[in-house]
C-alpha cells in the first residue's frame, strides 16, 4: 500500500538506473567483483551496487568533476562554476 502511495506499481520492470561519478577508484570497486575478498571491511552498500551492476540493473560511469553538477549541493563553489552549472538545473 506504501508504494502505492508514492506511485511505484508492483510487478512492473524497473528501469536501468545510471550513476555518473568522478571519483574513479569508486567506479573500479563497483564495476570488479574479484575485488570484494580486499574490500570485506567496505560497508554492504557496495555489494548492493555490485549486485546491480552484475545483474545489469544499473551503471556506473565517470564524469569530469567539472561537469559534475551534484557538487553543487554538497561543497561551496566559485561564482564561475556556479555559473557554469546554473544553465543545467534551469533546463530541467
């Protein structure tokens, strides 16, 4: 009944979820199970992506950290990359 509340129907296919990053050693741990005996003290969130990505549900790729407009939300920025991303979260 919850999900139904916020619009999700049950039994429908999902969609396939990208994630763009800049930070690429994050990508490479997402992306290369053979990494997970190194990284059994990396929180269950990462197995979760692995999952994902190996069941083909999501993807992880990188971005450019000056292309990345997420860093707006969560560090303080100069005017001029402000003023550079401002156009992207106008455009929808």
């Amino acid at each position: 009944m919850l999900l139904f509340d916020f619009g999700v129907e049950v039994g429908t296919p999902r969609t396939r979820s990208q994630y763009l990053n800049d930070n690429e050693a994050a990508i490479i741990l997402g992306k290369e199970p053979a990494l997970r005996k190194r990284t059994r003290h990396i929180d269950v969130r990462l197995h979760f992506v692995q999952e994902e990505i190996a069941e083909e549900r999501t993807t992880l790729e990188w971005i450019s950290t000056v292309e990345l407009s997420a860093d707006s939300l969560t560090k303080s920025l100069a005017a001029d990359k402000l003023l550079y991303l401002r156009p992207k979260y106008l455009s929808g």
